[in-house]
C-alpha cells in the first residue's frame, strides 16, 4: 500500500521552532507521540500527553544525553518491513511497535562552530550520534516510514497525518534527510580537517541559497549554492537583499569581485566592477573623507565602463554617498550598511540591488575551485598582498613616499585583474586598467589608453604588473605614458635588460617575488 497512516510518531528535535503546533496537529489526528528529554519536556509543558524514548526501551538515557535512542525498540519500529512477516513475527516476539513518523533536527554543529572561542570539547558534543542514525534509518525504510529534518515540511506532514502520507511524499522527504545528514558529516570533516590546508578526501557540502532564473547568459539553468562559513569570512549567501531585482548569476560573480577587492583596500574605500574587472577603485586620501568622495573618485576611473557595474563600499552608505550612486544605471551595491536616510533615495532606481554584509567580513580565508573537465582545482587563497614596501628596489633611484604608496595600492588592485593584467594608479585612486589581453604590452596600452579617455593625468603615476615584465619594452610604453614607478614580481631571464631600461628612463622599481596570476 503507497498510502500510509500514521499512528505513531518519535519526535526528537533540538531546534523547537513550529515543534508544539506540529505535535498538536499530530494528537487530534490520533498519533502517538514518543520523545526523548528536552523534546518531551517541551511537549509536556504545552499540556500534551508523551511516552518518553526510556518508557519505550526500559532503560534510562545516559552518560548525559549522549546514549537514549540506540535500542532495538526505536530502531526496529523504525526500521522494520511491516510487509515482511518475519519481521512482523520478530517484532511481536521483541515488544517493538513501529513507527510511521520520525521528526528528528541534530544537534546545532555548524552553529556551534561558527562561534568565536568554542572549544574542541564544545564542538565534540554537539556533534548529533542518534538523530543522524534516525534519520538514515527512517529515510532507508521510507516504502514505510515519514521522516522529517525540517520545519518548513511540518504543515504539508500533518495536513497527511490522518489519511496517510503518500509513496512520492515520503521519497521527497527521504532525499531531503540524506542529503541532511550528508551536509552534517561534511561539516564535521571540514572542522576535524581545518588545519590541513589540502585535504584527502576533500568532502563538500552546499545547500542551495536560491534558483536563479538563468546563468551566464538565458540558456543555462543555475543556481547559487552557499558552503558554510565562519562569521568573519565573505559570504553572499549571508548578506542580507534591501531591495532591488533578484540577483542574477553575473550579479553575484561581479558582487564576489567587488568586495574581495573592496577588503584588500585599506580605511575607507570604493571599488566598481564590470564583468569580474575593476572598473574603479579608490581610497581616503585622508580620514576624515567623506564617503561620497571617494565613490566618486572610483567611479571617475572609468565612467563609461561604471554604467551597470557593480559597487562594493566598506562603509555604511549615508544620504550624500546614496545621491551620488543613483547618479549612474548600477545593477548592485553592497555595503556593511544602508543608513535609514540612504534608503528612500536609493529607491528610486527600483531595480538596484542594495546588500548589506553584516558584520563586514576580513579577507578571504577559504579555498578556491575550479571545474575543469573530470575534477576539480583547488587552491588556497591569493592573499598576499602586503610585500610592496618588502621588496626589492632594483633601480638606482629610490622611490618617493608618494611613489611608494601609489605602488602599494596598484599592486593591491593589481592582483585582482584578469591577466595579463596592468594597472596605472596614484596613492588614492586607480587610474587605468588593461586586463586579460594575451600581451602585457598590449595591457600596459589600454590601461593608459583608458585613463587617458577618461581625462586622467598619468605623469607621476604608478604602473603594476601581476607578473614580471618579459622584455624591457613594457617599462618602456609605462614610461612613456607617463608613469614614474613600476611595481612587478620580477623573476624573468632578462630582468636584467628591464633594469637597465627602467634607469635610462629614470624610472623607481621594485620587485616584489610574487606573481598574482588570476586566469
């Protein structure tokens, strides 16, 4: 039979939400409820009349909770093949009853873990032993057995309760638990294994966050999947949506961009991007800056390309800076806040998503993936990003203070450009950018191309490479654009060439022995 009644329920639950409106349907639909403890206590306290798990099994919960429902007379009621008479016939002969429902939500791990200053101790006992053996149990044996980790499902389950829960139902149900205690091991693999930088096997687990209505382009189905994050690391999935259209799929991989580069940035900071690129990119030029400035200031670095970018702020956005960004058509802006005042003037552009990251997270810890073909590439972040001032001056000219801190802030920009990347900059805003082009000489003259399109003086400035320069005619064409500071990994077999070429132009330069590859 598909259809199956139900009569008896074991409800197990750390998470109470909904738990006294299911269980009250539950009773006037003439089901039995057994519990364990807290779950029980719960019930109890709302007038409802519960067997515990113990007046089940005889025995007492032990070893502090730890030990309740592993007993052959929870497992085999819910386990057993009712249509099976030798498990009909053990069943009776062992007392076992079964049951029909198993509403079971674990122990609040990944909550636990997220949590500053917590423990090993902590984290080990939270993590859930009976409920996962449950809810694989009931899942197994879902021909005829309902089992439920969510309370979002309690309304469509009691709606069932009396006239029974059907075949499709209980499938559904069934993937869902799986899939559930799934997430809850790769959790605890991901915390057992945190230390190990590259680990074997690598165990993944995402819940998808939403649907999205297409990906790159119409004809391809997507969705945005969140992996589980510390509370001070980025996560989109975390940031809250104030308004505007549904995110699309390029949204939330411009949005990424954005704030990575926005958290490299230091003090107040702006960045624009377009198609993964930054488009602008500006910082204080002195603490008492007001934000709308230095928006203003990222978006002059290239205000053609800022028409329907992307913009990441590292402040709360007031009145004057929410003026200045309905100024242009942008499809996102994300922000640790939207100040009150801020609000009804960004609504004017209806359509403008408006995400506020709360709290404003560090840089990037986690790893990064790639598909390729039969797997994955996995690497760890690309953080560094503080060795300018570390490096080496391989020129016979020194560099200025403001040399120095125009080389820092271009090669911070710098490494977040597709390569072959260049990047003209001052100590206070990014000029130009030349990104993804097969040649770095290429690259060097449409970033100053761009700058100068945009009315940008590049005499004085400073040029990054995220790698070294091959032959010396790239500190040529930066110097002839104007730019008096080269910073770039060096590491080429004719550094010693571009040495020389940078002194004849008068050209500072420093390498810094890191590349900053982003294909």
């Amino acid at each position: 039979m598909s259809t199956r009644p139900i009569r008896r329920a074991l409800i197990s639950v750390s998470d109470k939400q909904g738990l006294v409106e299911l269980a009250r349907r539950l009773v006037t639909a003439g089901v039995e409820l057994v519990s364990t403890g807290g779950t029980a206590r719960a019930l109890q306290a709302a007038g409802l009349s519960v067997t515990s798990v113990s007046g089940v099994t005889g025995f007492p919960e032990i070893m502090g909770g730890r030990v309740k429902t592993l007993h052959p007379r929870i497992h085999g009621g819910v386990l057993g093949r009712w249509d099976v008479p030798a498990d009909v016939a053990e069943a009776q002969a062992h007392g076992v009853s079964p049951f029909e429902l198993v509403v079971v939500n674990l122990y609040p791990f990944r909550e636990t873990i997220a949590q500053a200053g917590i423990t090993d101790a902590q984290a080990i006992e939270q993590i859930d032993i009976g409920g996962p053996t449950l809810l694989r149990a009931a899942a197994k044996n879902h021909a005829h057995v309902t089992v439920v980790v969510d309370p979002d499902d309690y309304a469509e389950v009691a709606d069932a309760a009396a006239q029974g829960t059907t075949a499709e139902l209980r499938a559904r149900l069934a993937r869902k638990a799986f899939a559930h205690t799934a997430g809850y091991d790769a959790a605890i693999v991901a915390w057992m294994t945190r230390d190990e930088l590259l680990p074997d096997p690598l165990v993944l687990a995402a819940d998808r966050a939403h649907p999205l209505r297409y990906g790159e382009n119409p004809h391809q189905r997507a969705a945005f999947y969140a992996l589980p994050t510390s509370l001070d690391q980025p996560s989109l999935a975390r940031a809250r949506q104030l308004g505007g259209k549904a995110l699309s799929y390029n949204n939330l991989l411009d949005l990424d961009a954005a704030l990575a580069i926005c958290l490299d940035l230091r003090g107040p900071a702006a960045v624009v991007v377009k198609h993964g690129n930054p488009c602008g990119a500006a910082e204080a030029t002195d603490a008492d800056e007001p934000l709308h400035h230095i928006y203003a200031r990222a978006r002059a670095t290239d205000p053609m390309s800022a028409f329907g970018g992307i913009v990441a702020l590292n402040q709360p956005v007031d009145a004057l800076t929410a003026e200045r960004l309905v100024e242009t058509f942008l499809e996102a802006v994300i922000a640790p806040a939207f100040l009150d005042e801020a609000l009804p003037i960004l609504a004017r552009k209806k359509s403008l998503r408006l995400l506020a990251h709360d709290p404003w997270p560090a840089p990037a810890r986690h790893l990064e993936f790639r598909r390729v073909a039969g797997g994955l590439l996995v690497q760890d972040r690309d953080d560094k990003v503080s060795g300018v001032r570390a490096g080496d001056v391989v020129t016979q000219r020194q560099p200025t203070e403001r040399e120095w801190a125009a080389m820092d802030f271009a090669w911070r920009v710098a490494r977040h450009v597709k390569s072959n990347a260049i990047v003209f900059a001052r100590a206070e805003q990014l000029l130009g950018v030349g990104a993804g082009q097969m040649s770095r000489v290429d690259a060097s003259r449409i970033a100053s191309q761009k700058a100068r399109e945009a009315g940008h003086e590049l005499r004085g400035s400073a040029i990054a490479s995220d790698a070294f320069f091959p032959f010396a005619d790239g500190v040529e064409a930066a110097a002839d654009a104007g730019a008096t500071a080269v910073v770039q990994p060096g590491g080429s077999v004719r550094d010693p060439e571009v040495i020389v070429a940078a002194d004849r132009l008068g050209l500072t330069m420093v390498f810094t022995g890191a590349r900053h590859f982003r294909h």
